[in-house]
C-alpha cells in the first residue's frame, strides 16, 4: 500500500490494469483508478462520473488537466 500511497502523491492520475500494454482501446480493462490520492474505483466508477459530468471536476481539482 505504500507504494500505491507514493504513486499517488508523484502523479495526479494512477491507474492499475489488467495488462501490462500500456495502450488499451477499452476501460473495460480497467482496476483500480487513482485522483488525487484517493481511490475512485474501477471502469463503471469511471464512466458513471463521466456521464453525471463530474470527471472533469475530480480530475481539475487532483491538478491532472488544466483548462
């Protein structure tokens, strides 16, 4: 755990996959997400924020995009 905590506080988004591709057409191979240090969830976390508009939100405020 330790770790995932120190990838965290380095990146602003962690993600932890099935594959070990780095390039992956689906969230569907999505496991574990990561913003801002806190644990999101998995795939459907991920789009259920997407589509409630609130990604960009997390996503603004762990500082890993910037419009």
């Amino acid at each position: 755990m330790d770790m995932v905590m120190k990838l965290g506080v380095e990146s602003p988004v962690v993600i932890f996959t099935k594959s070990t591709c780095c390039i992956f057409h689906s969230l569907e191979t999505l496991i574990r997400v990561f913003i801002g240090e806190e644990f999101v969830g998995g795939s459907n976390e991920i789009m259920s924020l997407n589509v409630r508009g609130k990604l960009k939100q997390v996503l603004l405020k762990a500082n890993a995009i910037w419009i």
